[in-house]
C-alpha cells in the first residue's frame, strides 16, 4: 500500500513521475484549478474587506472525491504542483479543498521541480517546504483585479453600446498599444532620400567593386533629395578615386543568452512560424515528459513559464564538459554569457534549457513528433550556444576619396566560428561583401559607374505575435504565463485579426479601445498597468499586503464605472436608418452590429428575416472609373477602400482616398492623419487638410 500521496496539476505528468518513485508512492492530478471565483457574479465581498468567495469548479467535484479517498490511505502528502504563482495558489486551493490544514495524523508537504527528472524529483521530495503565502497572495491579488476590472467594465460596454464588447486587464493595454501602432502607421508620411555607390575597377580584377556613398565635402552623410544627389555627382566630375585609409580590425560577437518565456516565443515565431500559442502547448509538452526510445518517458526540458537567464551550476558544468567532449576545448566558453536585468526578472526559475544536454536533437528525432522536435532542437541549439566561446570575425573597412567627397567599404569574415557552429538567430545574415586583397593605400581605383537610387522612409512595422510579446515584456505589462493567453483573447473576440504574420485592428477593436480610452483612461494606460505589475511582483516577495493594491484599485476603478454609466448614456445605440429599401417588404433597413462589423437587417424581424452586407459609402469619386468609394473589410475583418463598381473596377487602397487630386501630378491623394499626401510615392506631394 503506497503510504505517500503526490498531487500534480497535470494527467500528463502522473506517469512519467510515478515511474521515478516506485510502489510506495501514489502519484495524482487535480488538472489545474480546483477552486475559483464564481462565473455568475464578482465573487468579492468588498463589504468584508475585499474576501474572495471561492467555490469548487464545476466537474472538479469528482475528481476532489477521488483525491479525498487518496488523502485517507497516505500518511505523507507532497503538494507538487508547477514551480510558480499559479502552481503555488493550486496547492493552497488544494489544502483548503482536501481540508489538510485540518488533519492530525497526516504530514503535507510541498515541493516544487524545475525539471520532470528522476534526480530533480527525487531532490524535491528531500527538501519539502510549506506552501509560500506570498506567492499565493500575488495570485489571489492579479486574479481579484482581473476579476473586478472584467466584471465592472464589460456589462456598461455590453449594455450602453450593445456590441458583445469585453474588457481585461491586461488586454486592453495590449489592444491600445495595437491601435497605438495602426494609428501611427496611418499618420506616417513617407520622406525622401537617396543612396550613391560607385563601381569601382581594381588594378589586376575584372570585377569592379561597390562603394557606398559616406560623407560629402560638408561632412553631411545624407542624401535627402535630387538636387543634392545633382550636386554631389557634378563635384565628382574628373575627380581621382584615391584609396584613402585600409583598417583591419576583429570584431567579437558574444553568443545568446538561454531562452526565457518572451525570447522563445519571439524565436520560435520568427524561425518556425508558431503562434504564442502553439510554442506554449509544445512547450508544455516538452516539459511533462514525451516517450523517448531507450529511456521512457522523461521531461525534455525546464519549467517553460520564466524571465530569468539563470541556468543551474550542475547543468552549467555538465552543458560545459558536453561542448569540450564533443567540439573541443576552445568551443568551451570562459564563463556564462551574462546579461544585464533589470527589476522585472523574477528569478525563481532557470532560463528554459534541455533537462540533459547529452540528449541531443538528433537522439530524440525519431521519438517527437515535427513540430514537438523542431522546438526541442531550438531550445536544445540555443542553450548548447549559450555555454560557447565567442565567434570572431576579421573585419576590413577602406576609406576612398574623390575631391573630399568620401566612399566606403567594409567587409568581414568569420575567423573563429565559436557558438555559431551550433546556433545563429534568426536575424542573422550572412555578410556577402568583400574587398579585393590587392587595395593598398594610395592606390587610384577608375570610376565604372555611379548607381544612384531613390527610397522613401518606411511606416512603423505592424505588430506581429513576437513583436508584440517583445514589446509588452519592454514596458512591462504582463508576466511570462500572461503573454499567450493575452494574445490568444483579443484575437478571439475579432478585436485584432492576423494576416500573413501582422496582427491588424478589427472595426470592434477600435470600438472598444475608443471607449476604454474615453471612460478608463488608468485601464488602459501602459504606465500605470506596468507600476500595477511592479506592486503585484512586490506582493509575491512579500514587501506589499495584497488586499492594500486592492483596497487602493478598486475605488478608484468604481468611480470611472459609475462616470462611464452617465458619460455612455449619450452613446446613441438606437438602429440607425439606411437608405436601403427592404426588397421583400419595403421597410427602411437598419444598420446593425454582429460579431464581424456592421451590416443591415430589416427592421421588421422576426416577420421579414432579409439581411444585406452594409456598404459605407464615402461620399469620394473612385479615382479609377469615377462611380462611389465605399469602406470595405476583408474577410477577417481588416479595413481598406474600394470602388462600388468591383469587380468590375479594381480601385483599392488601405487609407481613405481624397476627392482632391494632387495639383503636382494629378494623381489621387490619401489621408494621413491632418495631412493629404500624394498616393504616388515618386511624386511625394504633401499639404494640410
């Protein structure tokens, strides 16, 4: 009879443990929560200072049952759920539940792993600990807010605007910063410049070489229009190009940091095309355990929720003497590749590496399944490259002068490949320029040809998942656990849809942001929910009482609710009429809302069920064939302009067209921001509305 009972979170987890400890051992899964908040109502009694009301899930009533039964047979009961906030809460949740706190003649534990290995498991059982009330605290506090931000907002949007619309915490500054960026984008006026280079022959090649333009005779670097780049090419007339400076130096580059929460999934978006998502459940799967051939089921890598770079002395030494044995002893780094931290690292975790260096990609090929490997052998590639020497290119940058105006060329090739012989990021780029070896100083080089070229300025990138979960790390929104499930929402409500990797802003999104900016400025303000975070991290390591950021939250956030409530009665929500004619009964049809924008129904439902797509006409001529432009949406909800004649006319453009034409070249012109600007990009034409 197993006299010690192990509760872990998940069904994933049980076998693969059990198989460590043996008969005397009975291993369990609770499957996550097993007490929350109540879906039907806030759940807090703010009367009685901010007390949560927890109650048991509904369907977790049989598996407590079971758990209860289990309870009674053992003597010893470990508590080992996952190594974090969440994990910790599950354990407490789990003692009240179980009602261990109130049984004599039992011993409960809790212990954590960072790993699923026989040896990690093992250790932990050695060194059992209570559960941390601070680390519960911090999550009853994020869980509390979430809750009374969720709860207060969403029903005055559901109700005074009537659109199905929602609020959250943390979403609603990620949807701002999205709109933030669409905003910025439709603004941005592109400005002019130009590049220079000129072909060069080298004495003794055939091939000529390029030199980039570096400085004119002003000691100005930029070519900002035609007329300079006319007036730098005039002085360059029967000028002598005259190799003016040869410089070879060595560039070090250091190798990668492990991987934490935010670095993989921006990793493994760019490299592999996986959602926040999709590298979150691998991920998890990864560290649960996965069959491996000749050595059963085992946890591929380290707990994957982490901010930290920290990786454990033993896994240092052992990553080390693996690199020595197999690359050689000038492939070893020195010491650990450090990075600086700042106050938002929690350091309780290690960074996310393989549980056994040794288990190579190649290894485990067979027994993962492609997407499973592919992310293993990221994660397995990048940690063997962060325990490397530095790579160590040779570098050659020539100075050329033609009557003081000044070309460049510079040039590098790798010397000692170091850690890049395991690992290269994916914004590496192989460095293809090369400089003759027969330059010297002093040496006359015959002008082929000057190649000029026109460029334009380029918008703000559209976020992107890796982009985004960068720049919600950077400003310190939201933790590692929080990304994901972030993401996942807004594009789950049709707030934000994606396309080819770049995440746009839906009609519903911007509906929502306008109102959460209007009535909750604080919600949805990047600083405060930062400064938010900050207090709530303060609350796990036990310097801040979790009910004071409540008691100091919820006041103020009741009295932005009860503002909205009198500000959002002027929103009109009546339907608003068309000028359509309903074909089958003759009715004025109105413009409703559904879950994907606007469209017109006929007033007199249930009756007269007629539906037609709503067009949103301009009042602009179509610049192609003159018939109306209409605002149009994608299939997934993004917007952009087009002419009511398609598929006849093929007119489209992403900004609102003007009916002015451009008095420069005739084309049509675009709105951007307070500014009309020429839709053709070589004409460049700018004035004010």
């Amino acid at each position: 009879m197993a006299n010690s009972l192990v509760i872990v979170e998940s069904p994933a987890k049980v076998k693969t443990i059990k198989k460590f400890l043996g008969s005397n051992y009975e291993v369990d899964a609770s499957g996550g929560h097993v007490r929350d908040l109540p879906k039907s109502q806030l759940g807090i009694d703010v009367d009685h200072d901010y007390e949560p009301k927890y109650i048991t899930i509904r369907g977790k009533g049989d598996v407590l049952a079971k758990l209860r039964k289990e309870v009674k047979k053992a003597d010893k009961i470990y508590l080992a759920t996952d190594p974090d906030r969440e994990g910790e809460a599950i354990s407490w949740h789990l003692m009240k539940a179980l009602k261990l706190d109130d049984v004599k003649d039992k011993k409960v534990f809790r212990i954590s792993f960072n790993e699923i290995t026989k040896n990690a498991v093992k250790t932990s059982l050695k060194t059992p600990r209570s559960i941390d009330m601070n680390l519960v605290d911090a999550q009853q506090a994020r869980r509390v807010l979430d809750r009374m931000v969720g709860y207060s907002i969403s029903p005055i949007l559901w109700e005074k605007v009537k659109r199905g619309l929602s609020a959250g915490r943390v979403q609603s500054v990620a949807l701002r910063m999205i709109c933030d960026r669409e905003e910025e984008i439709a603004a941005f006026i592109p400005e002019e410049y130009w590049s220079l280079e000129a072909l060069l022959k080298v004495p003794g090649s055939r091939k000529p070489v390029a030199a980039r333009f570096h400085r004119d005779r002003n000691g100005s670097s930029e070519i900002e229009n035609k007329e300079k780049l006319d007036e730098i090419v005039k002085n360059l007339e029967n000028r002598k190009f005259v190799v003016s400076e040869i410089k070879d130096g060595e560039r070090i580059k250091k190798p990668p940091v492990p991987f934490t929460t935010s670095t993989l999934q921006q990793e493994a978006s760019k490299v592999l095309n996986f959602s926040t998502q999709k590298t979150m459940r691998l991920a998890q799967q990864l560290y649960e355990g996965v069959d491996v051939k000749g050595h059963g089921t085992i946890g591929l890598i380290t707990y994957l929720r982490t901010d930290s770079i920290r990786v454990a002395e033993e896994a240092d030494m052992t990553a080390r003497k693996f690199i020595e044995e197999q690359y050689g002893k000038q492939y070893t780094a020195l010491s650990g590749a450090v990075k600086k931290t700042n106050g938002k690292i929690q350091d309780a975790h290690e960074a996310i590496r393989p549980t056994n260096i040794e288990l190579t990609p190649v290894q485990v090929k067979d027994s993962l399944p492609r997407d499973q490997f592919r992310l293993y052998q990221l994660i397995w590639k990048r940690f063997a490259a962060s325990r490397m020497a530095n790579a160590v290119y040779e570098t050659t940058s020539v100075k050329i002068d033609a009557g003081g105006t000044i070309f460049s060329m510079s040039a590098s090739r790798i010397k000692f490949d170091g850690f890049m012989s395991v690992y290269m990021e994916a914004e590496e780029k192989e460095e293809k320029d090369q400089i003759p070896a027969k330059l010297e100083t002093g040496m006359e080089l015959e002008l082929h040809e000057l190649v000029s070229a026109q460029h334009f300025t380029q918008p703000p990138a559209h976020y992107t998942e890796a982009a985004l979960v960068k720049a919600l790390e950077e400003q310190g929104i939201g933790r590692p656990s929080t990304y994901a499930p972030t993401i996942t929402t807004i594009l789950a409500r049709r707030y934000i849809v994606k396309e080819n990797k770049n995440l746009y802003v839906t009609e519903l999104g911007e509906v929502v942001n306008r109102i959460m900016k209007q009535s909750f400025p604080s919600i949805v303000d990047i600083t405060f929910t930062a400064n938010l975070e900050y207090l709530l991290d303060s609350v796990g390591e036990g310097q801040t009482d979790w009910k004071t950021v409540v008691r100091n939250f919820y006041p103020d956030l009741m009295d932005a609710v009860e503002e909205a409530k009198q500000s959002l009665e002027t929103v009109h929500i009546a339907d608003e009429e068309s000028d359509e004619v309903c074909e089958l009964c003759g009715r004025r049809m109105v413009i409703k809302y559904g879950p994907h924008g606007k469209f017109l129904a006929c007033p007199g439902f249930p009756e007269c069920k007629n539906t037609k797509p709503y067009l949103e006409k301009t009042g602009i001529p179509c610049p192609k064939c003159g018939k109306e432009v209409i605002l149009k949406k994608t299939k997934k909800g993004r917007k952009y302009y087009g002419c009511e004649a398609n598929p006849d006319c093929d007119f489209m453009s992403w900004q609102k067209p003007s009916a002015e034409k451009c008095p420069e070249c005739g084309s049509y012109m675009v709105e951007k921001g307070n500014k009309l600007v020429c839709a053709s990009e070589q004409c460049g034409f700018v004035k004010n509305k």
